[in-house]
C-alpha cells in the first residue's frame, strides 16, 4: 500500500500563487506516475497534471499555462506549482499515484484550495 500526504493547501486572494507537495510513504517502489487531479463539491473530479518517473509531465489544457507539476524520486513527492490563480481553481486536490503494472491508483485525502478575495 502507498500512502500519500498533501500539504501546502489555503487560502490565496486572485492572482496568487500556491504550491502543493505530496510525499508518499509505504510500498513506494512502483510509483510510476504521480500527479494531481481536483474536485469541486457537485462536480466530476478533474485531471490537472501527471509526471512519470522519468519526468515527463502532463498538464490539463485547461490550466497548462498557469500550473507546473514536479517531481523527486529520491524524495518520493510531486509538487504542484500554481500560478495566477482563479476563483475557479478553488477546489480539494487530491495527489495520486499509480503503478503501470498492476494498473491500481492511490489517493491521497486531499486538500483544500480557495482562491478568494
């Protein structure tokens, strides 16, 4: 079992910046993909970036132009830069992993966003 912390979440008036950090613990030998996806309360939770362990990242086009994932894999977390932030990215976030191989994901608890003056 991996277990998977996020922390770095609060409040952040428009056009501010956040990272967020997910360390993960446990069996962490197949974390081949790490990223973050986010759920508004109502809505289907939304893909917002992935990294492999090599380092090739995805971002969600929506918000590709505002946001930065990162990863260490000698630390085992992924970070997640945000940048011009928008009431609309107020949501709970939750930081992933998953192992190609058994094709199984782990969450994280998530944690909250708001972008708000």
């Amino acid at each position: 079992q991996v277990q998977l912390a996020e922390s770095g979440g609060g409040l952040v008036q428009p056009g501010g910046s956040l990272r967020l950090s997910c360390a993960a613990s446990g069996d962490i030998r197949s974390n081949d993909i790490m990223g973050w996806y986010r759920q508004v309360p109502g809505k289907q939770r939304e893909f917002v970036a992935s990294i492999t362990s090599g380092g090739t990242a995805d971002h969600a086009g929506s918000i590709e132009d505002r946001i930065n994932v990162s990863r260490d894999n000698r630390k085992n977390t992924v970070d997640l830069q945000m940048d011009s932030l928008k009431p609309e990215d107020t949501a709970v976030y939750h930081c992933y992993s998953k192992n190609l191989f058994a094709a199984k994901y782990f969450w994280g608890q998530g944690i909250q966003v708001t972008v708000s003056s």
